[in-house]
C-alpha cells in the first residue's frame, strides 16, 4: 500500500536581518510534527525557506550599502548554516528570488487577470512597511495624529497609488461556508474568530496586489510599472517550491499538493490574515486544492511575558543558545514547555530546570540505573516470561497504553502533553523501580524476579524512547546504541521479547545535570 503524503511548512523568513528565537521556534515544531508523521510511516515532504523581496528588504540592503540580491544571498548563507547548525533538516529551502518562483507568479497574475479577478484601481490607504500590510483607518490605532499597526505597533504611511486589486469579496461566502463546515481548518480558532471579526464581519475588503514605487520585486508582465505585492509573492512560494507551473506542474507537486493527503501550514499568529484569508482564497480562485490545515502558533515571550525586542534588550540568540546548550535540549523546551498555539516564555532558568527535571532525573536515571543493573547481574542479557504479579501487569499496561494516547495528542499538536503523557511512562517506570527496590534482589533465589523487573524497564525504556526520537532524534540514536538495537518501532512497542538475549552496554549517561 502506498504510505499517505503529508507535507509542512514553516513561513519563508523575511531576509531584512538574522533568525532569531522566534524562528528557531517555529522550524523546530514544524520539524517535530514532520519527524512524528515520518516516524509513523508518512511519505513526508519538509519546506522552510526565505522570502526576499519587497520595500523593507529595498531599504535595509540600501542601509547596508549593498545589491539587494548580494544582501539577500548573504542572509541565506546563514539561516542555511543555522539550521545545519541546529541539525534541522528540510526536504525545499524556498526562495522567493529563484528565477522559477519568479516566472511562476507572474502566470498566476496573468491566470487571475485572465479570469477576471484581478482589475486597476487606485489604493488610497495606510501601509506598513515593516508588516508589509495594508490597512484602513477603522483597523489601525490613531496617536498623537499618527496611525499605527494594532499588533505590531509599526508606524503606518498614508499611501496613494495606481494597483491593481484583486476580487477578494467574491470569496467572502464560499470562505465563512468552509470555516464552518470545517472547524479544523483554520486553528487555532480563537484566531480564526478573530480574522473574522477584524477582517471579514464588515465585508472583506479587496486586496490591493501590486505597488508601482518598489524595484525590489517580480515586475507584472503586462504593466511593468506595477511589482506584484510581496504577499501574492511570497504565498506562492508553498507551491512553487514543489515544482508548480499552470500548464505542466511537476511531479512533486501532483503528489504532495494535488493529489497529496495533508498539507499542513505551520505559522506564527502575526501572520494568520495573510494565510487564513488570503492564502486560501487565492489557492481556491486558481482552482488548485485548498490547503487542509493552517496552524497559527503564539509567539515567545521573555520569562516575564515581555515581548522579545531588542530595545528591551531581552532578546535570546539562537547561536548564544546553541553555545550552551545541546540543541536537543532547546528542542525539548520549545515542545514541551510551551502550549502550541499560545505565547509561550522562555528563559534560561526554566530551560535549565525542565532538562534536569525531565531529562536528567526522570528519563536519564530511568536508563542509566537500568543498565548498571542488567550489567552487574545480567551482563549476558535477559529474557521475558510472563508474570501474573500486579506491579509487572501494571507496567506492562502502561507501556501498552501508552502509544495510542501519545498518538492521539500528537495528531491535534498537543505537543507539551504528548511530551508530558511520556514523562509520565517514564515516571511510572522509575516508581516501579522505587516500589519493587531490584537491588535487593541480587541473591540466586530472586534472580527470576530481579530479570522480570529489568526486562519490563527496558520495554518501558524503549517506548518511552521511541516517542522521544521525534524531538531528539541524535540522543535516541545513542540511546538505541547502548541498548545494542537498530531503532525504536512502533511496531516492536507491545511485544515484550524483543530484548530477549541483547547485551546492553554497562553505562550511560544522557546529559549530565546542569548547574545554574
Ligand atoms: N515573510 C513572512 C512570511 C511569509 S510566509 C509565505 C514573515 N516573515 S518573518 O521573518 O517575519 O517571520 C515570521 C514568522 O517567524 C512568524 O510567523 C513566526 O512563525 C516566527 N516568529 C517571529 N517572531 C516570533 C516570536 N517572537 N515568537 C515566535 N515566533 C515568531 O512574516
């Protein structure tokens, strides 16, 4: 049977400056829900990528003194070494600078001009260059006789031009009827209420879609004069990256788009307008599938709930991180501690606690003091026998519970309870140590006993590792190492033989506690 396809992406970052946490954020859950669908037999397909053009680009290369393109390709060359850096890997690094990306949305401009949807006008309204967002007066903040953006706080320019705009309202209905009918569509919901109150209740307004006083774009072919709007650009990018063209799309798009399964977009809240509303909308009007889901997660605060800015002077770079910390450690973190779909806060002492807490005293001491005890005593190794004892049925219960609840979590992203719902197998592993005290038992007469316990723990350690792998996949390796197997399978979980006869090695330590 062919495996399902699912394919995720984070947004393309805009290159007017470095990655900072809160892209480091966002890639790393996009990657661990993409390493979960692999790890559960999914054909996965990974995008992360940069999206280059526009006015706030124009200025800061300007600022800089350099090409625009010489500025973007530098910017590049770093977020590739990040994620190298960060042994994130992806399947499409898009670029919205790529000559076929380029042509690529020039055609739909011309399909959507073709089709009727798209006419001139005149745009006389508030930009925000820093946003690259327009908005109307009723949306923004008036102070001090200035407008400001309502979230960002960006100050906006009064903006009168010649565009062209696209027939947004025609799609206002057909959009409500989708968010309706399907309530897993557009997540978190909050957010969806809330573009609906902001953006549709009042009627949704056509969008203006091209700019004549930018260079730094991809120019319309029949009105030159006109660049398109770097959103139009830049959404683009989520198919163009997999090979789309109007008349002969290529194969991975056919598979992984059109005729694909899920197709998952991971982005922050800040930019729900753009996907939610837009996004959908132009996919549809072009007649191509809908994407199946938008999830919108919440941005990270300092560990006071302050926003991270560099005027507060509270912002955490990801390379200082790194020189500290393991990155599976930061991985950890970023699933664990913080809810999906709501601001989260880091800092470095709560970071430094949840390791310790999880991975050194609870998972780490749960393997190390296992080995060290099947080495002193079996260092041959052990089997499995059935027992009808209540503390081994309990266990094995709970290792045989426990992937269909980690299952059910993951699929909604609830990944801090999926990662909470393993600790707790973990805990339970380690009171079982504590309830049934295996060092006592170092006597011949209850060494059928002591090897009961010993193989249950590492059953218990193997499931607990296997859902582990997806956020940490390097540690894991290592752990499958010293318990001398290939990998973690889902399909090995329930069958308790599996370490029949394996030697384990005699130590091993995951992390060392950290001090503060
Ligand atoms: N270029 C657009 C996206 C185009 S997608 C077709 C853009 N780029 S961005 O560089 O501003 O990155 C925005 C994304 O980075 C957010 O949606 C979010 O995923 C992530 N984050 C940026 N700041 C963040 C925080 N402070 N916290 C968490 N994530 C944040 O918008």
């Amino acid at each position: 049977m062919k495996n399902k396809t699912f394919y995720i992406t984070t947004p393309i970052y805009y290159t007017s400056g470095p990655l900072h946490i809160g892209h480091l954020y966002c890639t790393t859950v996009a990657w661990i829900i993409a390493n979960y669908k692999r790890v559960l037999g999914y054909d996965v397909k990974f995008l992360t990528g940069s999206d280059e053009h526009g006015q706030k680009i124009e200025q800061k290369a300007a600022l800089a003194g350099k090409e625009p393109q010489v500025y973007v390709n530098e910017l590049v060359d770093s977020y590739k070494k990040m994620w190298q850096q960060y042994n994130i890997n992806y399947d499409y690094f898009s670029r919205t600078t790529d000559p076929m990306h380029m042509k690529m949305v020039q055609t739909i401009f011309t399909k959507f001009l073709q089709l009727g949807l798209i006419y001139k006008g005149k745009y006389d309204g508030l930009y925000s260059v820093n946003d690259e967002e327009f908005l109307t007066k009723n949306q923004a903040v008036f102070k001090n006789g200035e407008y400001y953006h309502p979230t960002s706080g960006h100050k906006l320019v009064l903006m009168s031009e010649e565009s062209y705009f696209f027939k947004m309202k025609e799609f206002q209905n057909w959009w409500l009827n989708e968010v309706n009918n399907n309530p897993e569509w557009l997540l978190p919901s909050k957010m969806t209420n809330e573009m609906i109150s902001n953006f549709v209740s009042e009627g949704l307004e056509d969008l203006s879609v091209t700019r004549t006083n930018i260079n730094w774009g991809i120019k319309t072919n029949e009105d030159p004069k006109h660049t398109l709007y770097v959103w139009l650009d830049a959404l683009f990018n989520y198919v163009s990256a997999l090979g789309f063209d109007l008349d002969n799309p290529g194969d991975d798009y056919l598979k992984y788009w059109e005729n694909g399964d899920e197709i998952v977009h991971i982005i922050g809240k800040e930019i729900s307008r753009f996907h939610f509303i837009y996004w959908t909308i132009f996919t549809k009007a072009l007649g191509i599938k809908v994407p199946n889901k938008i999830y919108a997660h919440g941005l990270l605060r300092d560990k006071d709930g302050r926003k991270m800015s560099k005027s507060l002077n509270n912002v955490i770079e990801p390379e200082y991180l790194f020189s500290k910390y393991h990155d599976e450690m930061i991985k950890y973190y970023f699933a664990s501690a913080i809810t999906f779909g709501e601001d989260g806060n880091f800092s470095e002492e709560k970071l430094i606690d949840i390791v310790n807490a999880d991975l050194v005293n609870n998972y780490g001491n749960l393997v190390s003091r296992t080995l060290k005890m099947i080495s002193n005593s079996f260092p041959e190794g052990l089997f499995y026998k059935q027992s009808s004892q209540s503390e081994h049925l309990e266990i094995e219960g709970k290792i045989n519970s426990f992937v269909p609840k980690f299952i059910e979590l993951m699929d909604v992203f609830k990944l801090d309870k999926a990662l909470e719902h393993t600790m707790n197998l973990s805990d339970s592993l380690n009171k079982y140590i504590d309830t049934l005290r295996p060092w006592t038992l170092t006597s011949q007469e209850n060494k059928a006993e002591l090897e009961n316990i010993l193989i249950r723990l590492l059953n218990g350690i193997y499931a607990v590792s296997w859902s582990l792998q997806i956020v940490m996949p390097n540690k894991i390796a290592e752990i499958a190492k010293a318990l001398n197997i290939e990998s973690f399978k889902l399909e090995n979980i329930s069958n308790f033989s599996k370490f029949d006869g394996v030697k384990t090695a005699d130590k091993f330590i995951l992390y060392n506690r950290i001090k503060k």
